[in-house]
C-alpha cells in the first residue's frame, strides 16, 4: 500500500518523534551497574535441538501469541501474557543447559511478540505520524561483536541504535549503545544514544530465539529470510 506521506512527515515532525522513538532502545536512565569485562571462553556452540518435546512447546507458545499483534493485544489481556510467559519459562527450562551465545546468535532476527512497552508504543502510534511500523528487528554479529536494534518504516524509513556486545557467559551478552540514527529516503538525523545493559537467550535453535532482558521483559523471535544492512 502506497504511503505518499511516510517518512518525509516524521522529517518535518522529527522534534516530537524522535522524543518518542529514543525512548524504545535510548532509556530515560542509563544503568548504573558496570558490565563486566571478562572475556567467556567459547566451547562449541550446540544451540537447542528441536526433541519433539521442544517442538511442542514451541508450537504451544506460536498458538498463544499468533494473534497478540506482536504484544499490542497482550498489553490488556494478563491472562493471556501469564499464559505466554509461562509458556517461555517452558521452552527456556528445555534448553537450560545449550550454549546460546556462539554463532548461531548471529544473524537478523525479526520481531514476533514482546512485552517491552516502548516498542509497542511506537508501532502503535507510528500511523500517527503518516507511517507505519514494518519489521522490527535485531541484528546481531558475535565475531566482530555488534548488535543493531532496527525498526522499520516502509518503504524508506528506519530507525537504528548501534551497539557494541560482550559475552559474558552461556547465555547472557552484555551490550552498551554506541550510536543511533533516523534515516529516511534522502535525509539522516543522527541521535546520541546512552545506556547499558544485558540480555538472555534462554532458548535458541535454527528458527527461533527467546529472550529475557535486564528490565524483565520478554522477546520471541524468529530468524528472518534476509540479511538488514545498513
């Protein structure tokens, strides 16, 4: 669908938007506590092989949140994300003990559900502003050590913070935000990023990555059938 107005009506609003568009990765506080530094020695990577009994639960949780709007509808159902975390918590316990920050981690992964206000903030109200959300995404490359939190606004628009990444242990990487940026077709807003964090992938296999982050919020992704670029 034709969207004449998309990005070049955030340019001339980007006071506002980028005000509301920050708040998704750029939190108000930064965190306090120190990352640290030590480097985690990689044994072989062996994400978690899909057993029948992961597959099931997997097919569980894709039965709870295929309708939730990537967690816009959870927002007002409690039943509903008691369910779906529960859910989680069931497919994390299945993959335990897998080593989930090796290579596997890297590639494009595309948003499918979350409960990380900010960001079903924006793709809720981007209509708002002439567009609207596209894939939301997370790019991550652990060999040179970066992550790229992504969302999009077709058909030119992207917002993107970078990140530098550390593994710290067999399931948890460590990130602090480098920079960020609002492109559009033929304009560019850089936007400086502060703050600092971690996230766990508590499950990974081919196709599908869960997450749980500093905050406590939950991520579910799969794996995109292409390769973001900036």
């Amino acid at each position: 669908m034709e969207k004449k107005s998309s990005l070049p009506l955030l340019h001339k609003r980007h006071g506002s938007w980028n005000s509301i568009i920050m708040a998704t990765f750029l939190p108000l506080n930064p965190f306090n506590a120190k990352l640290p530094n030590p480097r985690f020695s990689h044994r072989r990577f062996t994400c978690s092989s899909v057993t029948t009994q992961s597959q099931s639960a997997k097919d569980h949780l894709f039965a709870l949140i295929a309708d939730q709007n990537r967690g816009l509808v959870t927002q007002s159902d409690p039943v509903k994300r008691a369910a779906i975390v529960e859910a989680i918590d069931a497919l994390a316990a299945k993959g335990a003990a897998s080593v989930t920050t090796g290579d596997s981690l890297s590639g494009t992964w595309r948003l499918l559900w979350t409960t990380e206000k900010e960001q079903l903030f924006i793709i809720e109200k981007a209509p708002l502003f002439g567009t609207q959300a596209g894939d939301v995404l997370q790019v991550i490359d652990v060999r040179n050590r970066t992550l790229n939190n992504v969302i999009t606004f077709p058909p030119h628009g992207v917002f993107f913070v970078r990140s530098g990444i550390e593994v710290a242990s067999s399931q948890r990487v460590n990130f602090r935000y480098t920079s960020a940026v609002l492109r559009g077709k033929n304009w560019e807003i850089p936007l400086p990023p502060f703050g600092q964090g971690w996230f766990d992938t508590v499950y990974l296999d081919d196709n599908l990555r869960v997450v749980k982050d500093i905050r406590g919020d939950y991520l579910v992704v799969d794996r995109a059938s292409y390769n973001w670029k900036e």
